[in-house]
C-alpha cells in the first residue's frame, strides 16, 4: 500500500478533488468512489445513465472490481449519482 | 475510509477561461455533455498537450489536429490506464522481465541489459488503438471513458521478437496461451490486477514484439517505459505496458479483464486469427481492429475560402493495409479518390490528402471512408455493441466556405 501512495503523489501536482455536485450522498461518494478513482468518472458519464444505469455501475464496481461497500451504502451512491446525474428531465 | 484529497490532479492545466469556447474544436458535439464539461487541456509529465478525460486513473487523448502526421510524436500519444498505481520511474529503476509458466520447459529472466546485448533488435510501424475510441459517440451512448476520436497513435516500435524471448524459456506442445502482466496495479487489494493474454500462435509471430523504444526513444513513462508489448493490427488492450511477466500457458486465462471485460458478440467482426481459447458461444475477445479513416485538417467548423482547402488525413485497418480513400465534399453525395501517402506497412496509419478545389460559399460537409485490401469498408451505420467497441463509421465534418 505504501508503494501505491508514494508512486501516486510523485505524479500528482493539483490538491484539489474533482468536484462533484452538493447533495445527500456526496460525502459517500466522495469517500467511496474516489479512494479508487477520480470522481470525473461520474461527470464523464453523465448525463444519460438512469437509475438502474447506475444501479450497473455501482454493482459493477462491487462484484468486478471488489469495492468494499455493502448494500446500504450501494444504495445510497446509486441515489445520488440517480438524482444528480441522471438524465435530465 | 479516509479521503484522499492528495491524490488528483495529474496534469497541470493548459487553459481554463478560455477553454469552454475552444471546445467546439477539440471535442465532438456527439460527446455525453458531462465529458464535454470535464474534459479538459493539460500537459500531463513528459507530454504536450492533450485531453484530460480522468486523470486517476490517467486517460487522455490525442487532439485530432496530432494526426496530420502519420506518425505520432511520442509527447503526443494518447495515455490509458485501468487502475490508479502506476509506477514511478524511480520504481521502474529496477526493473527486469521474467519467462516461465506451466508450459515453459524453465523460467528465465532479463534485465533492459540482456533484452538490449543478446537479441536481434527488430522495428514495427503499428497502430495501437484503444478498443472504445470513439466510444463517446456511441448513440445511445455506452457508459465507460468516453473516448473522442484521440485514443490511437502510430509509431515506430523497436525492441526484441516475443518469439525470441519464448524461445529462451522453451514452448512446450500444450501451450494454449500466453499470459502477460505489468507493474501497474489496483488501489485496493482486491480489484483484479490487469492481465491479459494472447494464443500462443499470435505470439510466435515474427512482428509481436516487446518495445523498448518508441519513434527512436525510450518509452514515455505513460506509455508503458521502459518496455511494452506491441501486438500489431489488435487492440491496445493486449499491449501491456510496463510488462514485468511472461507465462506460456497450458490454459486460459481467467479473470475479469478477459472474461468479462473487452468482448464482442460472437462473430459480429471480422477475425483471421480466432482466439479459440477465449470463445464462448455468446461472445469473442475483442482482437482484430476495424478498417477506420480519421480527417485531421480542416477541423470541424472551421472557415475556409473559396479557393478550397485540402483534407488531410490518415486511415488504418487490422493488418491488410490500405487500398483506397475518398473524400466526399458534398454530405456523402458523391466520393473522389484521396491521394495515398507513403506506405509505412500495413500495420501503419497511411496518410492521404484531397483537395477541394474551388467551393460555393455556405456549409461544406466533408467525410472520408477507407477501404482495405482485403476489401473491409467502413460502417455505414454504427455496429452498436454492449461495451462501446470498433466504432468506424465514417467521420463527418462542417466548415463553412465564405
């Protein structure tokens, strides 16, 4: 692990965490889905997935790519990424 | 879990005020409005400019301006990362190359020293070309990087034949596969670290090699430093950088990255080397490029004169070479032969040029469609497909004449 971050920060210049936008759930977000990536992910794919596009997603990073997060937590993301990047209505 | 507001922001950024009126030229209209609002210019470490899509993992591609030259500048070459550990090139100091697995009759290891002193140096002009270019103009669109039409380059790769290094370990009968990995890796230890494989048949030809050396120097450190595998006329997920193992195998592969991951419906593009080992029924590892054409200049919506402009471009396919292109001046009414540049082999971008002559003033829609020698054409409409691959439909491009 500590291979990763000293390799990381050697490449990384800006401080600053790609913005998402505020709302119920971004701390989760933020907390969750950054640890791996950047959040632009979620702008770049955005804003054409519905709900159960990123229900996929979510599941996606759980069953293929063994995030961590339990159900509740899940939920909560799919919420948010739903309700703030979803498609627009 | 802690935040890690330490780790983002790769690159330094190029421009910012002044960005949003210049997308119009870097960035297709087609492209989900969210990549239009994040991607952005920077100059990542040791390149120039290009298109930020994420940087952690680091993903960016090549302005459409770069290919008006059929070779891409190492400084120009589009960058694609799965997962965010990529090694420094402090780390990649020690590095060294092992052969072996359960179908090597031993294993047998290299430093830079040995693969530079004790193996014929062979050269490849070859494509390499991220399977989802162009998945951002997927329509319905298809979620993953949202590519443009920048996550390709062309270049000259020099290094040692894969079949060489094979031979120096010893390929027994029963080899099925050939496994490779690199020194990148996953954050958490429980993502599948990227691996990818090849039938062994693929690997025992002569211009599969292991790159040293890029357009006359070494590697970028995001383009896999200080040695990649160079697969010719496949996708660049087989290319795996910073390639650290070798395994001949007496089975498939088996993990997310070639099981789930990089497929295609079964049969729905054409293959001359089938990956057997790696067919179900349903669906077939994506392997083979598409024949695709790229207009480099003029830019869409550019304005240009009456006496006309000259389109220039380049067009590739998986390995049969370039017969012809032609350019349409008028939205794909009529087509009128492009001029072929240097032949730079069939695994090479071949350039060609068209002018336009003298234009009526108004809208002009350009397009450009190549065919191989095999025959293969562009797509007339998109081939949609579950993950967003082989887009080649071809390009179509606005300027206005006044």
């Amino acid at each position: 692990m500590m291979r990763i971050l000293i390799g990381a920060s050697l490449l990384l210049a800006s401080p600053a965490l790609a913005e998402v936008k505020p709302g119920p759930g971004q701390d989760t977000v933020e907390a969750n889905c950054a640890a791996c990536h950047t959040t632009d992910y979620i702008r770049m794919n955005a804003p054409f997935l519905t709900q159960d596009g990123w229900k996929a997603e979510v599941g996606k990073m759980r069953t293929a790519f063994g995030s961590p997060i339990d159900d509740a937590v899940a939920a909560e993301i799919v919420q948010y990424l739903a309700t703030q990047y979803g498609p627009k209505k | 879990m802690q935040r890690r507001t330490v780790l983002a922001g790769l690159g330094s950024v190029a421009a910012t005020a002044a960005q949003a009126a210049q997308k119009p030229n870097w960035m297709s209209p087609a492209l989900p409005d969210g990549t239009r609002d994040e991607a952005i210019l920077v100059r990542p470490p040791g390149k120039q400019s290009l298109i930020q899509l994420t940087d952690r993992p680091p993903n960016y591609e090549t302005p459409i301006n770069a290919f008006a030259n059929p070779i891409t500048a190492n400084d120009r070459f589009f960058v694609r990362y799965h997962l965010a550990a990529v090694p420094t090139m402090e780390e990649l100091k020690d590095w060294s190359l092992t052969v072996g697995g359960d179908a090597a009759d031993r294993a047998v290891k290299f430093a830079m020293a040995d693969l530079k002193k004790n193996f014929t140096q062979v050269e490849v002009t070859a494509v390499c070309q991220c399977s989802g270019n162009r998945r951002g103009l997927f329509d319905p669109h298809v979620p993953g990087v949202e590519w443009g039409y920048g996550a390709m380059g062309n270049a000259v790769w020099r290094g040692v034949r894969l079949k060489d290094l094979l031979a120096k370990a010893g390929v027994k009968s029963d080899a099925v596969e050939v496994w490779f990995a690199g020194a990148d890796g996953p954050v958490m230890p429980a993502t599948p670290p990227f691996r990818k494989s090849l039938p062994v048949a693929l690997a025992q030809r002569d211009d599969v090699i292991v790159a040293t050396s890029m357009n006359g120097q070494p590697l970028p450190h995001l383009n896999g430093f200080p040695a990649r595998l160079v697969v010719p006329g496949w996708t660049g997920t087989y290319w795996m950088k910073h390639l650290t193992s070798i395994e001949v195998s007496t089975k498939p592969m088996t993990n997310f990255w070639v099981q789930k991951a990089y497929r295609v419906p079964a049969g729905m593009f054409p293959v001359d080397l089938p990956f057997a080992s790696q067919n179900d029924s349903a669906t077939w590892p994506i392997t083979e490029m598409v024949v695709n054409s790229l207009i480099a200049a003029p830019l869409d919506g550019a304005k240009v004169g009456r006496s006309g402009f000259t389109v220039r471009g380049v067009a590739w396919d998986r390995g049969h070479g370039i017969k012809t292109v032609e350019v349409s001046f008028d939205g794909g009414k009529t087509w009128k032969p492009a001029e072929l540049g240097r032949d730079l082999g069939n695994y090479a971008f071949r350039s060609f040029s068209l002018a336009s002559g003298a234009l009526p003033p108004g809208p002009c829609v350009v397009s450009a469609r190549a065919v191989s020698n095999k025959g293969e054409t562009q797509a007339v409409a998109l081939v949609r497909n579950p993950a967003g691959y082989h887009h080649n439909v071809p390009q179509t491009l606005t300027v206005t004449v006044a």
